[in-house]
C-alpha cells in the first residue's frame, strides 16, 4: 500500500452511531483478526495493560436489563425513555467488545502510561473493523465508570472500562463531520516559557 493509499484510509476512518449498526457482525476468525491488528499498540514496558470481553447474542439483552435495573437505582426519577435507552444500548450492533484497562503497578511503567495504552486499543480496534468493511463506534457513558457495572462483567478492583466497542454492518452511509484543523493546534516551543 501505498503511502497515500494508507493516509487516505486513515482519513476515511468514521464512526457509525450503534443503532446504525446491524448484521452481520464478524465472526469468530475475523473479530480474531480484528484483535491482532488492535493489540499492536503503543505498551511501555510490554505490560499488556487490557483485556477484551465479547457481548453478543443474548449477552447484550442481559446486560441492558442490569443496566436499566441499576440505572433506576441510581436515579429513580429517571424518565420512562431514558430508561428504555439504557435497557437497549446493547441491543443494536451484533457485537460489543469491552475494552478492560488492567494497569498493573510498576514502578517504571505509571498507570496513566497504561491507561492511554488501553485507549489506543479502542482505536486500533475501530480502525481494523473499518479496515474489514465494518463499522464501529467506541462509547463509554455512565455505564463505563459505575462501580456496579464493573463487578457485574466480573472486572477486578483495579481494572477499568476503557471503551465498549460497538461492531456490526453500517444499515447507512456516514457524512463526515468537520474535524479540526491541525495548522491551528500545531504551536512552536521556542525553549523559552
């Protein structure tokens, strides 16, 4: 591939909204493959800071009733749609793979060095499910940083959500949206404060 060729592939990377995502999602060999491409990130230290858990088939619809039980204890004025949302965010692409950051203490290594790691796992994985014709969105929300969430996908004390990475087959196209312009976030440092 051409250096163009790889750039333009870069720039064609979208997210497509979950609901906009249906069947087929990848199967078995090619979420694999999807993986291999998304585990070759940045690692100081080779820690290996992540872990991946697949939600699919009825998992989803199991883990959207939990999330509407527990979004109703956490709130319970919460509106009739938005607890309706929350039972069917799950629902929508055939597969939802939970990026889990697992910084592990070193003293060489800090935590937020391996929790930027996992993140650019969710991105890799993004990238590699377009890369094979899929479309992909990474969402967190409240779900991704509730403590009962976590026990409930049986993640450890010290272990994180770094993403849930919704995949299937875009039901429609994309438009791009206007991204900023790098000229006006590049800034010279001169050495002087």
């Amino acid at each position: 591939m051409s250096e163009s060729a790889a750039l333009l592939a870069l720039d064609a990377r979208r997210s497509v909204p979950s609901r906009q995502l249906g069947e087929p999602g990848p199967d078995p060999a090619t979420l694999l493959r999807m993986l291999e491409s998304a585990v070759r990130v940045p690692d100081h230290g080779k820690r290996v800071p992540f872990r991946f858990l697949k939600i699919s088939g009825e998992a989803r619809h199991a883990l959207g009733t939990f999330l509407a039980e527990r979004a109703l204890l956490r709130d319970p004025d919460i509106s009739a749609a938005q607890l309706d949302k929350d039972r069917h965010r799950f629902s929508h692409a055939p597969l939802v793979i939970t990026v889990v950051a697992s910084p592990r203490p070193d003293p060489k290594v800090p935590e937020q060095e391996q929790l930027m790691t996992a993140g650019c796992v969710c991105f890799a994985l993004l990238q590699a499910a377009q890369a094979l014709g899929f479309g992909a969105q990474w969402l967190t929300a409240w779900m991704a940083f509730d403590p009962a969430v976590r026990a409930h996908l049986g993640l450890g004390t010290d272990e994180r959500i770094a993403g849930f990475i919704h995949i299937g087959t875009p039901k429609t196209g994309v438009p791009e949206r206007e991204r900023p312009d790098p000229a006006t976030l590049l800034q010279d440092w001169t050495g002087m404060p």
